[in-house]
C-alpha cells in the first residue's frame, strides 16, 4: 500500500512559495503578480487573542502542512504523486515556525516533531499532529483547528505565534511544477517501496515527482521521522538556491504562475501583511535561514488512555525553554545584568543524565566557588544542561551560567530560585572559571552557520544547509 501523506514536501514547497513571495513582491515584476495573490490566499481569523507583534518587532509564523485535499485533487493526480484521499483527515503533519527577528538578523525555522506528545488545553496528552482536528471539531472549522493548534504549540515552546499559513496538497504540487527541478545529495543511495525513491549517492537532479518521493521517505533511514524532517529542512534550503537560479525571479509571466500556485495553496490569518514582510526579505535569502529542531529525548512506545501502544516523540521540556532562547536570543534584563557574587547566589542543582551522584558532585564544585547550593533529588532527563531562573534574578543566573562553560540560560515560570539542570551534554562546573572572565556570561544568538545537524536525542539541533551538503 501506498503511503498516504506527503505534508512534509507539501510544507518544503509551499514554504519556498512563501519565502519567494516575500522575496519578489519587493521587486517590480513581483509587484505586478502581487494582485494575483491577494485575490487567491484564503483568510482565516484563526489566531487565539487579539495581541500580535507589530511590523518593525521579531515576529513568530506557524507554518502549516496538512491532509486536507482541497476540490481539484482527481484520484489520477493522487495517484501521480502517489498519495491517496485523505477520507476527510485534517492531522498537521508537518509544522513549522518561522522566527523573524527584529534588526535583520538571518531568520530561522524551527521545526517540532508531527508525533511530539503533548498537553493540547481542553483535550489532555495526544500527538502534537492531532491538534488541529480535535480543535477543528469542537471550536469551529478551520479556524477553531488552528486556534487550538496556535495554543498548544505556544504552550510546548513558550514562543508568541503572531499569524499563520496553512497550506494544501494541489497547491505544492502547482508550486512544484512552477519552480523547477531541484537538486539534492545524498551520502548514500535511496530505495523505498513505501515512498517511492530510488536514488542513488550523490547529486540528483529531482522533478516534483521524484521530489515528493524524496521528502516523504522515513523507512530505511536511521531515525526514521527525525531524519526525514531533516530532509524537509535541506529541501527547503535547497529550494530557496533553486529561486535564485530557476529564472522566476526575472520572468513575470512565471511570477504569475508562482503567485497563483502559492495563493490556490495557502490560508493564512488576516494580518499576515505579505507586502510588509516582503521588507524583511534579506532575511530569507539562501544562506540567511538557519533551520533547528525542537529538543527531543527520543521515539518510545508508550501506551495512550485506551490502552493501544503509541509511537512517539518525547520532547525534552526541560530544555525548551533555553533551546527557544538560544534561537531568539536573551532578553534584555539578562543582557544588561551583570554578574552577582557568588556568595549572594542560591542555586539548586539538578541531575537530568541518571549518572549516580554527579548533581552531589556539582553542587560541591559550586559550594567551593562560594556558591549557596543545594541539590534536588527529584530528578528529570534533559539533553541540554541549562541554567534557569525566576524573572528577576538575571544577575545571579548569569553568576551560574559564567562557571557552567557552554550552559544554555532561560528564565522560566517553574523554578522559584536558579536551578541549574545537568543534561547528557556533559557541560559541568569549571572551577577554575570566574563570573567576570567566562564567555558564557553573555550569550547571544547563534548564527544559523553555527549550527550543525543533530542527533536524536540532542538538544535542539540545527543546521546550515550550503549547496555542497549532503544528508542521508
């Protein structure tokens, strides 16, 4: 049997539409196809609350790849892109946000698991994907599903969600054809029945069939659903140097057809002003997207209310908090703290790697750096060893994390005191460092050419996808 969903290329392309959108609709050919988009994109009112950032502020986009197959989609061109009818599913797999900072700073996407185990408000634990129809079939359509979607991931990342677009099958495809062969390396070559690649290692040269074949492939591959979301992300790189190249940007009569595919495809929330982003398009050039992936903990089978054994992804909570920070960067109050002293600091130390005794050890290190330090023994699995504190103790926060080289830092609502949480990263006291000379006293934002692909069960890793990269 064929697979039966192909979101994760729906998503790549679609999101190339997007992102070329905002690049062209800055240009004089764009402008003239803008009017074809305006008249296309279906508007939503599908953002929960009224507050959204405004224009010239960092802005946070959900972006959306979904089952629904919209009017248009015959059995013979299902078939074609070997997917079937989605027998009225409207489960997200694929989800996105993309994070445009405020100043023009390189933008990033951040991509979160579709099997993520999560609270959704209303409907207790279940897979991140399921969000949306359950939102869909108690709050009203579309826009009830996207609310509860909107909610839910704000609530697993912390992040704002400032506007939405979904996107459909039909569409991709149209996008697909629009922007042209694309092509790809793999380390080693590709055979699937389920989705239907066959490539071999090294570069190919991929049509929008062989595209989808490509994405949508998890079996065979290491980790499975994690890999092919990185296969998601290197498409989509892949797909912004293609927009370069393709000739689109140059041709109106293909602005025209981009514009019109991405419209067909897209719902997006009424405020989602394309001409304003359009002004944050330096942001979105090939090279200036950094892509990373929500920390996991790793795929275990667990058993859901009813009994049944469910595959998931176990998300590393204890670490969200400071992966977000790492991709939006510090707030100010911690920026502008300085360091408090040691002996003014109380700092509670936690063991998340189940090594016996190492939070003891840590908390004696602490002790001897004139720290006030306690351990807490309930324990938890984290990946990133992180430094967390109550808003307000920035300058004792930054006291920890300048003895704790490589520690991520996060305020967070959960902790009453600095806590730091030794992960499976292995970062640990130096007791030989000082809170006047540690680097780590002043984190900023990573560049997305600083990160590196992850492994499962990392914590938050990243990727800087550059036309000579090759993936599994």
């Amino acid at each position: 049997m064929r697979a039966s969903s192909g979101a994760p290329v729906r998503l790549a392309r679609a999101l190339a539409g997007i992102l070329s959108l905002l690049l062209l609709t800055g240009s004089g050919y764009g402008w003239a196809a803008y009017r074809t988009l305006q008249t296309a994109v279906t508007h939503v009112d599908g953002l929960p609350g009224t507050k959204r950032s405004s224009s010239d502020a960092a802005q946070n986009i959900l972006l959306v790849g979904d089952d629904h197959r919209p009017d248009g989609a015959s059995r013979q061109l299902l078939e074609q892109l070997s997917t079937q009818s989605d027998g009225g599913s409207t489960n997200t797999d694929t989800m996105m946000v993309l994070h445009l900072p405020a100043g023009g700073q390189p933008a990033t996407v951040i991509s979160l698991p579709r099997d993520s185990w999560v609270d959704i408000p209303g409907h207790g634990t279940a897979k991140l994907n399921s969000a949306f129809a359950r939102g869909a079939a108690t709050g009203g359509g579309d826009a009830g599903g996207m609310r509860l979607l909107i909610t839910t991931v704000e609530g697993v990342t912390g992040l704002h969600i400032d506007h939405f677009a979904r996107i459909s099958l039909l569409g991709f495809y149209r996008i697909a054809e629009v922007l042209g062969p694309v092509q790809v390396c793999l380390n080693h070559a590709a055979a699937d029945p389920y989705s239907g690649v066959d490539l071999p290692a090294g570069v190919s040269t991929l049509d929008a069939k062989q595209a989808l074949s490509f994405v949508r492939q998890r079996h065979g591959l290491p980790r499975g659903d994690l890999d092919r979301q990185v296969r998601q992300q290197y498409f989509l790189a892949a797909e912004l140097r293609n927009l370069r190249s393709s000739g689109v940007l140059v041709n109106p009569g293909r602005l025209h057809e981009l514009f019109a595919a991405v419209g067909a495809a897209v719902q997006t929330d009424p405020g989602l002003d394309l001409l304003d982003l359009a002004g944050r398009a330096s942001q979105l050039g090939p090279g200036a997207v950094g892509f990373r992936t929500v920390p996991v903990l790793g795929t275990p089978t667990i058993q859901d209310s009813n009994g049944d054994d469910v595959s998931i992804v176990e998300l590393d909570q204890p670490a969200m908090r400071a992966f977000i920070t790492q991709v939006v960067g510090p707030p100010a109050a911690y920026v502008d703290a300085r360091p408090a002293a040691p002996s003014s600091v109380a700092v509670q130390v936690v063991n998340g790697t189940g090594e016996p005794g190492l939070a003891t050890r840590q908390a004696e290190a602490l002790t001897g750096l004139g720290f006030q330090a306690t351990v807490d023994r309930t324990g938890t699995s984290t990946t990133l060893t992180t430094v967390t504190y109550p808003r307000g103790e920035e300058a004792q926060a930054k006291a920890v994390a300048a003895v704790v080289p490589g520690a991520s830092v996060a305020a967070s609502s959960s902790v009453t005191e600095v806590t730091l949480t030794l992960g499976t990263d292995g970062r640990t006291v130096a007791s030989t460092s000082s809170p006047s000379a540690s680097p780590s006293a002043s984190p900023s934002r990573a560049s997305p050419s600083q990160a590196r692909p992850s492994a499962a069960g990392s914590g938050g890793g990243g990727s800087s996808f550059s036309g000579t990269s090759c993936i599994n």
